[in-house]
C-alpha cells in the first residue's frame, strides 16, 4: 500500500540552558494517513506565534478528494510537547494540541492511538497511574509522621524516623512490583513504531467522492534551544508533503515574533521570503509546490542573555574552571 503523507512536519529542538547538557529534542509532527487515496492538499497556511520560550502553531489544511469516497485515518507520528522526553506518550499529551474537522472540535474519543499501539500505550499510561500513586502515598506516608522536607534536608520528629522508614520501605517494594519504564517496554515500543511507522494518535475522516474537508490543528509547545542556550531556533518541515496527491496548490508560512529581536536573527531559510522589521513578521508563499528539503522553514535566532551566559560559560571551561 502507498504511503502518502498528508500533512507538514514540524520540529523544534531544546535544552535547558547548562552548558553541560546536550539539547534535547521536542518533535511535533504534521499529520499523514497510510491509506492509499487520491486526496489532494489544494492550500495549507501555517501561522506561527514564536515568543523565546514557547511557541504556538495553527496549520489549516484544505484537502479535496479527487478519487472514489472513502474513509481515511489520520494522524501524526511521535509527538513530544514537553522538555526532557523520551519519546513516549504522556497523560498531558492531548491538553498540548487541538484538532479541527470541518470547524469540528474532535473530543478524546475521536482520537484514539492505532490499534498496533494500544497494548502498548495501556502499558504506558498504568506506569503513569503507578508513579502518581507511588508520589501520592509517600506524601502521606510523610504527612502522617509530620516529617518535613527543606531543600536537601529531610526532617524527623522525635522516634518517627523508623517507623518511617519502615512504611517507606514497603512503599518502595510495592512500587517495583508494579511495571515501569523499563528496557523491555521501550525496546517493545521502538520495534512496533520502527515496524510500522506508526502515528502516534489516530482519527478518521470520511471523504465523499469531489468532497471538501479543511483540517485544522493548533500545537503549544516549548521553543526550540540550542545547546547550552547558545541559539534558538525553529524548524517547520515541508518536504514530508511531497506524499500528497499531485501537488500542493499553495503554501503559505508566516511567522509572528514577539519577546524576540530581529536583529538577534543569524539565519533563515529558504532564501526567499519576505519580511517586515515593523510588525516583525517573516512569511514565505509556494504554489504548486512539490516540497523538497529545500523548501524547509528554518529560523535562527539568539535571546541575548542566554548568549551571554553560553559565552560566559565557554570562557570558564577554557580557563578550566
């Protein structure tokens, strides 16, 4: 079967700002559907509110099915909306993006997660119930004997300090009875998404034949930040659209910078786009656009006071600090 990839991807990478640490990425993809259809993408716009810390991303889709009807699941593959991920799915995954049919808000029950994915995913979100469950009892555990944690210190009153320990103790043993994030679950879940490529949440829509169905989705996430806090950037993919069926009529990408100077930007990309220093907007328009990795949206920029602190740092570790 074809695999056809319907909508853009979109990747934004981060770190904390520690010179020491390496940036971890956060993925957010477009949406794309396996199913081998003649559904056209005839205009996409993506809108894109940068500020230095987070950013928040309106893509609409207008697709025109050019074949039979059909129903057709979409999706998109591994999302990560929070700093520090793995790469697996969260309990908070759903509060960080919104999907729109036809105008339509689709609840949680129109997402799902593919059905090659939901023994896995149950796996996922019990480990989640048992770690909330795991903080939840030791909190008591603490509260009941009145001991107090400050900073690094944890406090005991008088002749509770073994009867704490012991209650902790079996907390523990109950806990590593129960599964978690363990090697075998992680290796379990790259095999089954490496097999099959498959999204990560799922819905279908419905085609009547010459139908029209606009898609919208609307993203909140982290910035991107590079290493050590030594740029930021965002990076919005479009060469993944090259799977649509003939080309996409038009493109349009536009960016709205806020807390960011424009003269803090060091790169963009492609090289044809149009910008406006006074309302600090970047945008660029294709038609008829069979997307390449040429094509893809990059922007770099700097946010001055944690170039200065990445600066700072290389400058001690020279010295050997």
């Amino acid at each position: 079967m074809k695999q056809i990839f319907c909508l853009i991807l979109l990747i934004l990478s981060c770190s904390p700002v520690i010179a020491d640490i390496a940036p971890n990425p956060i993925v957010v993809n477009g949406i794309y559907t396996v199913a081998d259809c003649k559904i056209q993408m005839t205009s996409e716009y993506v809108f894109a509110d940068i500020y230095n810390d987070s950013a928040k991303v309106e893509c609409t889709f207008n697709l025109e099915n050019f074949g039979d009807a059909t129903e057709i699941q979409i999706g998109f593959p591994e999302m990560n909306f929070q700093y520090w991920s793995m790469g697996k799915y969260t309990p908070t995954d759903r509060g960080n993006f919104s999907i729109y049919v036809d105008e339509r808000l689709l609840t949680e029950k129109d997402i799902q997660v593919p059905a090659e994915m939901d023994s896995i995913y149950r796996k996922y979100m019990s480990v989640y119930h048992f770690d909330n469950e795991y903080q939840r009892k030791r909190d008591s555990i603490y509260a009941a004997n009145g001991v107090k944690e400050k900073g690094n210190r944890t406090i005991y009153p008088p002749g509770t300090y073994q009867k704490t320990q012991k209650a902790l103790q079996d907390l523990f043993e109950w806990r590593e009875s129960k599964p978690s994030l363990g090697s075998k679950l992680w290796v379990e879940f790259k095999e089954q998404q490496e097999k099959g490529n498959f999204p990560w949440y799922v819905w279908n829509v419905k085609f009547d034949r010459q139908a029209k169905r606009q898609i919208k989705v609307v993203y909140a996430l982290p910035s991107g930040l590079g290493y050590g806090g030594d740029f930021r950037y965002f990076n919005y993919i479009l060469r993944t659209g090259s799977g649509w069926y003939k080309s996409i009529g038009k493109a349009s990408i536009k960016i709205q910078l806020h807390d960011i100077d424009i003269e803090t930007i060091e790169q963009v990309a492609p090289g044809i786009f149009s910008i406006d220093s006074t309302q600090k907007t970047i945008q660029w328009t294709f038609t008829d656009l069979e997307p390449t990795a040429q094509d893809d949206i990059y922007l770099r920029y700097y946010n001055k006071a944690e170039r200065r602190k990445w600066d700072s740092a290389k400058r001690r570790r020279k010295r050997g600090w």
